[in-house]
C-alpha cells in the first residue's frame, strides 16, 4: 500500500496518458461498455437493446432482405450483419450509421466470423 486514498468517486484515468482525467469520459466509457444484445430479423432490420432496461438503444435497416447472421467487432464498435438479400453490411454499432456494404455472393449469406 503506498498511502494513498483511491476513492473511485475522486478520481478518474480516462486512459489517455495526458494526466487530466475530466470525468466526462467515464460517462461515455460507461454508456460504451453497457451490455447490449443486438438481434436480427426476418424483417430485415437488426436491433441493438440494452441488457440491463430491455430499452431499444439502435436500429439497423438497409437490408432488404432478412437478417441471418451477425458478428461485432473485437474492439465492440463495429456490427456486421449478414443477408437473404446477399450482403454483409458494417455499422456503427453506438450511432447507428451503415459503413459499409460487401456484396458478391450470389445466395443468402448464412455464417461469418470477424
């Protein structure tokens, strides 16, 4: 033990190394590392919920066909969701916005890993 008094409410490392710890940061660290379950649909959307409250934190809707698989990202930022409608599309999971859509496979993408 060095002495000193660690209260969890006093101070904050928000990870960047330059020493200032605002505490805004853990507000939004927090709100980035809840848990969330996303779920897709023959309804051709993906939604993410918070685990916690069963509240609707997103929803994800470009597809047009049904949603038949899905992988997140190891940094947890990034969903990929996979279609009848043939595509794999990429998405930020906390706004929400489509990022990008792979397309080449001639049939229903049924499986992927990330």
């Amino acid at each position: 033990m060095s002495g000193q008094n660690h209260d969890d409410h006093d101070s904050y490392d928000d990870g960047d190394n330059d020493g200032e710890g605002d505490g805004d940061d853990k507000e939004d660290e927090d709100s980035e590392n809840q848990d969330i379950l996303v779920t897709g649909s023959a309804d051709f959307t993906a939604i993410a919920w918070s685990f916690d409250t069963a509240e609707q934190l997103q929803t994800f809707k470009d597809h047009t066909g049904a949603i038949t698989c899905m992988a997140v990202d190891k940094t947890g930022k990034i969903l990929l969701t996979g279609s009848t409608d043939c595509t794999i599309r990429s998405w930020d999971l906390k706004s929400g916005e489509s990022l990008k859509v792979f397309e080449g496979h001639r049939s229903s993408v049924v499986c992927m890993t990330v």
